[in-house]
C-alpha cells in the first residue's frame, strides 16, 4: 500500500485510529483505507453515525465560543483529532486573534497535519501526547510555553474520554488536570452514551472491540457526569449533544431522546 505523503514513517496503515475514523465520518481526505472500512462498518450498523459525528463538532465550537465569551484566552484540546473545518483555533481567533490554543493528540498523524497547518500561527501548537499519562502530558504542554498555568485555561476532553477503559481511570485523568488549573478555568467534555440506545451503542462497541480494534467504551449519563466532579457544572448541565446551548436549528443534528452523545461544561471555582 502506498503511504501518502502526509502521513509520517512508522504510522501502521493496518490499523485503524479514532482519529481518522472521524475524520472519514466527517468528510475528510486524512484516513487510510482501513479507517474509511472501520467508518463504513459503523455507518452499516449505525445509519445516523455520520449525525452524531457532526453533532459533536458542533457542541466543540458552541463550547469554545461560550468559554471565549466568558474571558478563557487558552485552549488546551486533548485529544484533538484531525484538524478539520472550523477547528478550536479558527473559531476562538475569530473573535480574538490573540487567543492562543494548544492541541494534543496520541495520533502522530493528526499532530504532523496539526502542525502544518499551525506553522503560520504563532499563538497555536500541537504536541503528540497520551491522555492516559497525564503527568507525562502535562509536563509537554508547559514545555511549549505556549499555555499559562496561571491564567484561566479552557481543557477541551471532546470525544476523548470514551477512548479510556474503566481500567485506565477516566475520572482519575480529568481530575489530574483539573488539579494542574487554576480557579477560573473551564472543561468542555463530550462523550458516547448507552442512556437513550443501548442495543446500537452495544452494536457499536462489539463491532469496536471485536472488528476494528479500536476500543471505545459507552457510558451511562451518570458515569458521564461523574468526569465532572470537582468542576461546577454550567447549565445546561451533562445533556444529549445538540441540547447543549444550541444556537440555531442547523445544531439540531438528532432528534431529541436519540443521541449517542452527551456533553457538558464545567467550571473550576
């Protein structure tokens, strides 16, 4: 198989990385075979996959606008994926250019594509990092320079925690970084839910964990909202994705009772 020249030396094109499956769910051109095969078998189970794939980038740029307006003049987007369409940095440099935004991601991929993009801007980054060793993570992000720890920062944990087996801890991880923040900062956390479809999200994680081996764990809304504690959850509170501060009807992207995601913001006092 022949390597495109945007993906690094090293990366195993036989396997399939969440990451890439989104991005082929969302459209993109930065996925190998095998991602778009993975995607194909969601859709195939799941018809409305692509939905929720946009549903959720959706929620991150309403979540991102809300923390500019509240004063957040950093980002620091943890597992970020693949650069797409009116990613963090595009939105928040919208409204104030001086906005700095820092992504992280295990996929070495998305971070070379991030950083070509990027390399024109000299308020944002991206940092190939693993959520799963914060302390590790943590110490990467401060190398950069680029975020303050004394200042307000907005953590973005969008479709990222569902990656994270009970085993390794979800709570523990957002918990570390909450830690790492001062008072006055943010986390915006999105995650794939059983609370409305349980036969699909049963489906969607076999075929996951059996077929594409791509481990993705759903959860109940109370499990969701507990990622939250520690954090003064904004209104609406942990709700389905398009429920979350929706902004006109193109945010409408499932009907209500029926997404397999739920979202929430926090506040750190």
């Amino acid at each position: 198989m022949d390597r495109p020249g945007w993906a690094p030396e090293g990366v195993d094109m036989q396997q399939a990385s969440p990451a890439r499956m989104y991005d082929a769910l969302l459209g993109g051109s930065h996925n190998f075979e095998i991602d778009r095969r993975a995607a194909e078998a969601g859709k195939q189970l799941v018809p409305d996959l692509p939905r929720l794939a946009l549903s959720n980038r959706a929620f991150l740029r309403r979540a991102v606008r809300f923390l500019v307006d509240q004063g957040v003049r950093q980002f620091l987007d943890i597992g970020s994926g693949m650069p797409t369409a009116g990613n963090v940095h595009e939105v928040a440099q919208s409204l104030d250019p001086d906005i700095r935004v820092l992504y992280a991601d295990i996929d070495p991929i998305a971070v070379a594509h991030a950083r070509a993009i990027l390399q024109d801007n000299d308020n944002a980054a991206a940092i190939e990092a693993d959520l799963r060793d914060p302390d590790e993570l943590l110490a990467s992000v401060r190398g950069t320079g680029l975020i303050d720890f004394d200042q307000p920062v907005g953590v973005l944990l969008v479709a990222v925690l569902h990656l994270l087996s009970d085993e390794e801890k979800p709570v523990a991880k957002v918990s570390a970084l909450q830690a790492a923040v001062p008072a006055g900062s943010y986390v915006a956390i999105s995650h794939l839910t059983s609370e409305h479809r349980p036969e699909d999200a049963d489906k969607l994680g076999h075929n996951a964990a059996e077929v594409t081996r791509v481990g993705i764990h759903f959860r109940s809304k109370d499990a969701i909202a507990a990622m939250f504690e520690g954090w003064e959850l904004v209104e609406p509170g942990v709700v389905e994705l398009p429920g979350w501060r929706p902004e006109s009807e193109r945010d409408q992207h499932e009907a209500p009772g029926r997404s397999l995601g739920l979202a929430g913001v926090g506040r750190k006092v």
